[in-house]
C-alpha cells in the first residue's frame, strides 16, 4: 500500500510539473509571437532615435524645443523596448538621458527650464515618468539615492503647482495666474503614479483634487472640455487621457470612467483611428491605447490592429514618423510607445 500511496504522488507530481512546464511554455511563446513587420518597424523607429540623441543626451522637437519634454518621451520608449540603464541595446541612451534629465532638476522640484520653455509643466510630467521607471530597475545605490531625491522633490513640486481647481496649467499655479488644463493635468497625474508606484510619497488630496477636476471639465454627453476656465464642447484627446487618468489615479470604479469611455467609443477620431479636427491625433491615441490595452479583451484586439496597421503605413524609410506639428522626435516616441505597449516592460503601462 505504502508503495502504491509513493507511486502514485510521484504520477501526480510528474503530471502537474509537466503541466506547469506546458503553461509556461505556451505563455513564452504566446508572448515572442511578435510580428515581423511589426518587430521590424520598432526597430528601426528606435535606430533614428539613438541616431538623433544629442551628445549631451537629449532630444528636441521643432526648432530645438522642449528638451526636458522630448527626452523623456525617447528615454520611455527605449525603455518600453526592455532595456535599462545597465542592460540591453540602449542601455547607454537610456543613461545619458537620465543624466540629462536629472541635470534639469531645479531647487524647487521642477524637471525643466522655465526661462526657456513657456509650457515646462509637460516636461516635469514627463520626467517624473520616466525617471520613476527606471529608479525601479536602478541597481547603483547612489544614482538610486539621487533618483529619489529628485523625484521626492518633483512630487512636492507638483503638488504646489496645482490650481484651485485642481488640475494644472502649462506652467505652475502661481506662474500662470491659477489657470489650468487638461492635457498637462494628465501629464502630472501619471507622473505622480509612477512616482507612488516606485515608492516615492505622494499625497493623496492631490489625486483626489485632480479627480474632481475632471468631474468639473465633463460634459452632458460624458466628454471632457479643455479647460475648467472654459466653455466649449468636449474634445476627444483630452476625454481619453482623462479615462487614462482616473486609472493612474486608482480611480478604476468611478461613475466617470464608463461615461467617458463611452464618448470615446462615439469618436471616429478615436474608435476608428481616422485623423480629426483637433489635430491631436498621436496624443489622444498614446492615452487612448493605454485604456484598451488595460480593458483588453476582443475591443483592444480590435482596435490595436487598426492603429497598428496605420501606425506601420505612415512609417518613413528613415524608420523615423513624420507626421504632426511638434515634429519627427516627438511623433515616433509616442508611436514607439504605443507599439511596445503589449512588452509589458514598464509597471506604468501593465495591466
């Protein structure tokens, strides 16, 4: 008996350890399927961008605008590739931004130039994004210690910079007379779940303060304005980096997310990936592929191979994206980004 009893865990012990094996090998191998194409074009997206980092480290839009903005935007999709500032292909880009970065680091907490840069709160935002994702795969205790002291110090900032309103403008409370918006409200508010998510303190009354905010910029039909200064009609960028917002801010069961997706849902611009009047297509689509991709399912399926199929298209020789106002640097960092979302590389992004 005692020999049946032994012969039979042992069965038991083989079948669930082969089982294991199986799952986890079909799950390895569900996740390297990747599209060649697809596999293809980020590499070569990612290529231009090395290529284009300045010896200092940064990168700029048009006109050498916005470095702090720019350079975090690159240094993420780098980062959404898996590389980290020791390992992987673009290790060394990945550094040198850091150290850009955090050589932007003002006494007061803002990441930027506010002589330079008259709309400085979207870099902040940004940095605190980026930085926060690598101080989690940070293994130097110093350059950790410098992290967090940048990034406690950044948190600090922004909770300062925040209107009455509860949302931010495009420069600080006090620099732009309480004046607040939506799109750099939701550069602060995913910046500082990054930063929460790394360990760094963040108070809670912020998060909650933006949340309302977007409870004051909704429309009847379940839309978000520009502004809680102004009027207007709800606009669909801004309504999807709001939904994107609410899950940074943990707010998954708010009354406000079905009613806001549901307006996304009714935007061609949005939900059929046609170029729209606002001419904001790439911002509202980073937003906008971030909710899918954590709602996942048959829609996400759905959607990801429609924008993924217009993304590839546009796509230029160079492997470089061409298309939008703020220029070349900024439109393939987000396209880059939305392309590597299903990497699961970086915590911000995962579902």
């Amino acid at each position: 008996m005692r020999i049946a009893w032994c012969m039979q865990k042992i069965l038991l012990l083989s079948l669930t350890t082969t089982f294991l094996f199986t799952s986890y090998t079909f799950a390895e191998t569900e996740r390297r399927q990747v599209d060649p194409e697809l596999k293809a074009a980020i590499d070569r997206g990612l290529e231009w961008l090395s290529h284009h980092q300045s010896r200092l480290g940064h990168w700029s839009a048009n006109n050498a605008q916005y470095p702090t903005a720019m350079t975090a935007l690159c240094g993420t999709a780098m980062l959404a590739e898996g590389s980290t500032t020791t390992q992987g292909k673009y290790c060394e880009e990945i550094r040198r931004a850091v150290d850009f970065v955090v050589s932007k680091s003002r006494s007061n907490g803002l990441i930027g130039e506010p002589t330079r840069d008259n709309r400085y709160t979207y870099g902040h935002g940004f940095s605190m994004l980026f930085l926060s994702q690598v101080l989690g795969e940070e293994e130097d205790a110093d350059r950790r210690e410098v992290l967090v002291d940048v990034l406690t110090r950044a948190v600090d900032f922004t909770g300062k910079a925040q209107t009455t309103s509860g949302g931010w403008g495009y420069v600080s409370a006090r620099d732009g007379n309480d004046f607040d918006e939506g799109s750099t409200t939701i550069t602060q508010v995913q910046g500082l779940r990054g930063c929460r998510n790394a360990g760094i303190p963040v108070d809670k009354d912020t998060i909650d303060q933006a949340i309302d905010y977007i409870r004051i910029c909704m429309t009847p039909d379940g839309g978000v304005r520009y502004s809680s200064k102004s009027g207007g009609g709800a606009r669909p960028a801004i309504t999807a980096a709001a939904i994107s917002c609410l899950f940074n801010a943990g707010a998954y069961d708010s009354e406000m997310a079905p009613k806001l997706l549901e307006f996304c849902k009714q935007s061609n611009e949005l939900n059929k990936v046609n170029y729209g009047a606002s001419g904001h297509w790439h911002y509202a689509h980073y937003y906008y592929s971030q909710v899918l991709y954590r709602e996942g399912g048959e829609e996400w399926v759905s959607y990801r191979d429609r924008l993924m199929r217009k993304i590839l298209s546009e796509q230029s020789s160079d492997g470089s994206w061409q298309q939008g106002y703020v220029g070349p640097v900024y439109t393939t960092a987000i396209n880059l980004t939305i392309l590597q979302l299903e990497n699961a590389n970086l915590p911000i992004y995962q579902r």
